[in-house]
C-alpha cells in the first residue's frame, strides 16, 4: 500500500492535471472563476493542514472525487455539462440520452456533497473534538446541511451582486423555485447515507457499538446551567479566584457531575480504541 504523503501527493498530480484541462476555455469564464473561489480556499486550507491534520486514504479520495464532479460542472456551466451524451457514449449507444427539460448535473453534484464529505468531516470531528457515538454521525449531517445552507446563500448573494447572466449562470436554478431546498436536501440524503454506512462497518466490527451509543446520550452534568452558572461564574469571581481553582478556566467547575458522574457516580472509563 503506498505512504499516505505519496497518495496524497498522486491525488494532488492528478487532480491538477485535470483541473489545468478542464480550466482550459471554459463555457464562461467569469462563472468559471466565480466557482473557482471556493475550491481555492478549501484547496488551500487542505494542504495547510495535512501536517498537523493528516486525513485517511478514505478522506482524500472521497474530497478528491468531489472537486472533481465540481471542477468539471465549473468547466461547462453546471446547468450545460453534457452528461446525456456521456451516457449514451459510455453504454456504447445501447442506453439512448435522458432527455429532460432540466440539467440534473448540479442535483448530482449537492447529492454527492453529503455522500462523499461527510466522511471526511466525521473523520476531524473524532479526532479534534473526540465525538463519539451518536454525536459522532448527528454532527458529519449537521455540518452538511448547514454549510449546505450557506453555499446557497452564498449564491444567491452573488446572483444579486453580479446580475445578469453570470448571475443567473452561478445560481443555476433552470427556473425551478425550490431549487434551493431540493439542493439542500440530496446533499443531506448524501450524508444520512454515508453515515448510515459508516454506522453499519463500525457496528459490524465493534463490540461496544450499542453502549458507545446509549454512553454518548447519557446525561454527564445533571446541575442546570444558564443562569446558574451565570451566577456560580459570578460569586467565583467576586470572591476573587477563578472558577475550578487557580489557573483554571470555566470549562472546570465546581459541579459534583466534574467530580462524578451522574447521580454521583464515578464518570464511565472511556473505551479504549476509536470508530473508523
């Protein structure tokens, strides 16, 4: 199997290679450059990380598949990319071309947003915050649907800025009203069914997949907050010291549940091991 640093390395060729051709003459390109801005930034922000970050094999090739749908759709206009033709070429002529009024390319590429990102995201999510469990598929979906949210607002301030056609281009609704909402939504399915997935490996190969699960909804501080610890925060620093003794912070309070677990119970030891 090859080094993680040589397959991202190959990842990173070939993904220039084809990016480089297809940024060759481009349907439009200002809307060419207007897709571009993102994938620079998280292309960007990918190779800043890979260092302290390293991702799996799994990850990259999922986030390599994705920049590829999307740099094609960049290349041709999302509502153009001829992807009727594709079909019937590919099937040698024996499936004839879908026809149908609307270009379905960027449904496509929304629905693979969720399919093939929110691995990825789970992946940082368990290794940065150490989210387990339930929490550890809810948030992959969750940021999906949100930055799913901001990609079309996104677009529709664009669309508001720049008018026009090339408005109109980079919005590509193809006149359907709810195009938003239907964008939103297969990029969530994508996400439900790659976590769906990811569940159904772990719970094969896991022994304590059940009591990660019901451990990671068990209630770990029964004291309130709020306002409570509003006031706590407050009578700790009138009295002069911080809140969990010197040199602490908030997140160290003065809760029996920090000391214990629930109902004063020794907190549960945390299962040695990791998900995929």
């Amino acid at each position: 199997m090859l080094k993680r640093r040589t397959y991202l390395a190959a990842l990173c060729v070939a993904f220039a290679v084809a990016w480089a051709l297809l940024a060759i003459d481009p349907h439009d390109r200002s809307d060419w450059l207007l897709e571009n801005v993102l994938l620079v930034a998280f292309a960007a922000a990918l190779l800043a990380s890979h260092r302290a970050l390293p991702l799996s094999r799994i990850s990259y090739t999922t986030i390599f598949a994705f920049l590829l749908l999307h740099t094609i759709g960049a290349h041709y206009t999302y509502s153009l990319v001829p992807w009727q033709e594709w079909i019937h070429w590919l099937s040698g002529g024996a499936v004839a071309a879908p026809t149908a009024q609307r270009n379905h390319f960027d449904r496509l590429v929304h629905f693979f947003y969720g399919l093939l990102l929110a691995y990825p995201v789970r992946e940082v999510f368990l290794r940065v915050a150490e989210l387990r469990g339930f929490w550890g598929y809810f948030f992959p979906l969750n940021v999906t649907l949100s930055t799913s949210v901001l990609y079309e607002l996104a677009e529709w301030a664009a669309a508001e800025v720049f008018g026009g056609d090339l408005g109109v281009a980079f919005l590509g609704t193809q006149g359907d009203v709810w195009d938003a909402q239907k964008d939103m939504a297969l990029a969530g399915a994508g996400a439900t069914i790659a976590m769906a997935i990811t569940a159904a490996l772990n719970y094969a190969l896991e022994r304590d997949f059940a009591m990660e699960w019901i451990e990671s909804l068990r209630v770990k501080h029964p004291a309130p907050l709020g306002e409570d610890e509003i006031r706590r925060l407050w009578l700790a620093r009138k009295r002069g010291h911080a809140p969990g003794g010197a040199g602490g912070d908030s997140a160290s309070t003065d809760h029996p549940a920090d000391r214990s677990g629930a109902a004063g119970k020794p907190p549960g030891r945390r299962r040695p091991g990791r998900d995929a």
